[in-house]
C-alpha cells in the first residue's frame, strides 16, 4: 500500500491556501486510498522568531482543524512533530548527507532570511537546515507520496536527492519519495496582492482568508480582492494575476477547469460574489465542527496520543537502519 506523508507548521492561523493546496487533498483522496501519516510540525515553527505560548496554542489549534476538515483517526495517523523523536535523531544524519551550497539555493531560506534580515531580526541557523528535517520527516516514514502545494516541491525534490545520496553511499535505507500537487490551486495567491503567496506566516494583509474567519469577514475580503485593469474574465496567470487567482480558488471549490469557468463571466463582480459564496460553503462544515471538537480537547489529545505511538513505531526501524548504515556503533 502506498504510504504518504505529509505536514503543517503552526506559524500562524491555518489559510485557504492550506486548504486548497493541501489539505483538502489529504481528507478527500490520501486517507482513503492510502496509509497516510499527517504531522503538525512545531519543531519548524521554531526557525523563525516564535512566542512559546502561541506555538503551543497554533499547534492544537491545527491538529483541532485537520479533524474539523475531515481527517478521520480511524483512517489515518495525526500526529504532533515533537512527540517523535525519530525527526531529530534522523535529521542529523541527513545534515550529514546534505551539502552547504544546496540548502542555501532553497527558495523559501532565500526570501525568508532576507525578510529577517530586512527588519534587523538575525537568521536562525535552523532556518537554513530546515528542509533537512522536512526531509527526515518524510524519509523516517519512508512515504512513497508526498501531498504538497507547490512552495514545498524544491523541498521534496531535496528529499529525494538526499535519499538517493544516503542510499548510494550506504547502501538501500530509504525510499525515494515523490511530490503530489493538486491540479488546481496549488499556489493560491494573496487576495490583496496576487503576485505573492497566500502565506500564514505573512503579515495580515486583509488579502489572507483564515479557515476560521467569520463568514462576513471572507466576504468582504472576497469581495475586494485586488482584480487587474481590464473587465475580460479571462485565466492568464501572467497578464491577470487577480481573476486568475479567483478562478483558481472558485474551481478548487466547485470542481471544474479554471479556464472553462471563465467563459461564464462577464463580470469580475459576479466572479467575486460566485467565488465568496463556494469559499463560504466550503469552510462552513469546518468552522462548524472546529467549534465542536474544541468544547472537547480531551478527544483531540487521544488522537494525538495515538497517532505518536504509531508513529514512533513506524519509524524506529527505519531510523535505526539509517544509524547502522552510516556507521553508528549500535548500544550494546
Ligand atoms: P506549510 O505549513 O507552509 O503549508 C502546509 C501545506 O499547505 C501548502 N500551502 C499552499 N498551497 C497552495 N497555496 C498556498 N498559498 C499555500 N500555502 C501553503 C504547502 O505547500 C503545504 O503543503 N515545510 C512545510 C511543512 C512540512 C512538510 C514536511 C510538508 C514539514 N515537514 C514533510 C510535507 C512533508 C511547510 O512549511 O508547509
């Protein structure tokens, strides 16, 4: 059976683009179809500047909401990063396996060390090795399939280059695994600025849908989403960035190609208002069962209780063979 593995950091409140890009993959298709593993990864959440306090409470408050969207215990592992030790015993490894010159050409360490350095904050060296414990995420579990958005691709394929690395110098350990991208809405942009990512760990922009805003609030925020000169409803990522992000995120909801869907629109406005309400229907079952699972977070700790145990189980095999392998006195 095809194992897949996948996570969320808890930066900050969970997004549509999370969503659409991820997660609504992982409810709909992965858990049915596979052994799927789903991990709140804190320990990423402590490259960047965090509040100890805020982590701790976004921590839960994703793993409350993948359950809210529809991952099922009984179908799937939901577990918490920190739980599991064989991340960091693995990571190790594999930053032994990595070189210097290919974790600084990592996209996302580019833009955001620069952010860091841009408002005097200092870069944390975990920043720079982060994709390497996102590797040993997914290599500890030896996941076939990795469902992703797009930002997360350079990631994976530094995975499957440090395994394919690992394995040849030290002989088969680890399964090469390979991305998974929605066909639609795998890059949503920001409402307020399409040229850039819808992220959670942005500054707010008002152009940011959170999965637990209130309903008027993604209206609104819908509804004044920055649109491009011009009045043709036409998918051209290039030339109508803002349209073309509408699209994206009406036929993510509704089903359909983003490029038919336009024929049907004369008007940015009536996109808007058709956009706004799928959006709306979309998040209403998970803003509604949110509010459920959190009047009993007893529920939410045995699943992650759970989860972590078998987790750890899956594992420990595979990250002891990789001690073994590299040459690691093993303890008598
Ligand atoms: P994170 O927490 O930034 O995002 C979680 C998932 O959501 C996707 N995503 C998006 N998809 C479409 N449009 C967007 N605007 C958008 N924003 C985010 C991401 O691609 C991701 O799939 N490094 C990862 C977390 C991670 C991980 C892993 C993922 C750590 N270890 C192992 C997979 C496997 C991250 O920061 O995702």
């Amino acid at each position: 059976m095809t194992r897949i593995f996948s996570g969320i950091k808890p930066t900050g409140h969970l997004t549509l683009g999370n969503h659409l890009g991820a997660v609504r993959q992982w409810v709909d298709v992965d858990q049915h179809k596979s052994d799927a593993l789903f991990c709140v990864v804190d320990l990423h959440a402590l490259t960047v500047d965090h509040d100890p306090a805020r982590v701790r409470r976004l921590s839960r408050q994703a793993a409350t909401l993948l359950l809210a969207a529809g991952l099922d215990p009984a179908r799937c592992t939901l577990f918490v990063q920190s739980h599991v030790d064989e991340h960091t015993r693995l990571s190790y490894l594999l930053e032994c396996t990595a070189s210097d010159g290919e974790m600084r050409r990592m996209i996302q360490y580019k833009e955001k060390s620069a952010r860091e350095r841009a408002t005097g904050g200092s870069v944390r060296l975990s920043l720079l090795t982060y994709p390497v414990l996102m590797a040993a995420d997914i290599l500890a579990y030896s996941a076939d399939e990795v469902p992703v958005g797009d930002d997360q691709a350079q990631h994976v394929e530094l995975t499957r280059d440090l395994a394919v690395r690992f394995n040849q110098r030290y002989g088969h350990t680890f399964t090469v695994p390979k991305a998974v991208l929605p066909s639609v809405a795998a890059r949503v942009m920001d409402l307020a600025d399409p040229t850039s990512k819808m992220g959670k760990s942005h500054a707010e922009t008002g152009g940011i849908v959170y999965l637990l805003d209130e309903p008027e609030v993604v209206r609104r925020k819908i509804m004044r989403a920055v649109t491009d000169s011009g009045s043709e409803v036409v998918y051209d990522r290039e030339t109508r960035p803002g349209v073309t992000n509408l699209l994206e995120i009406l036929a993510a909801c509704i089903g359909g190609s983003p490029v038919e869907l336009a024929e049907g629109y004369s008007s940015y406005g009536a996109l808007k208002r058709d956009t706004a309400e799928a959006v709306l229907e979309l998040l209403r079952p998970v803003r509604e069962r949110h509010a459920e699972l959190c009047a009993d977070p007893g529920y939410v700790d045995a699943v992650l209780r759970t989860g972590a145990e078998r987790a750890r189980t899956l594992a420990r095999p595979t990250v002891d063979a990789a001690y073994a392998a590299i040459g690691l006195m093993p303890p008598a």
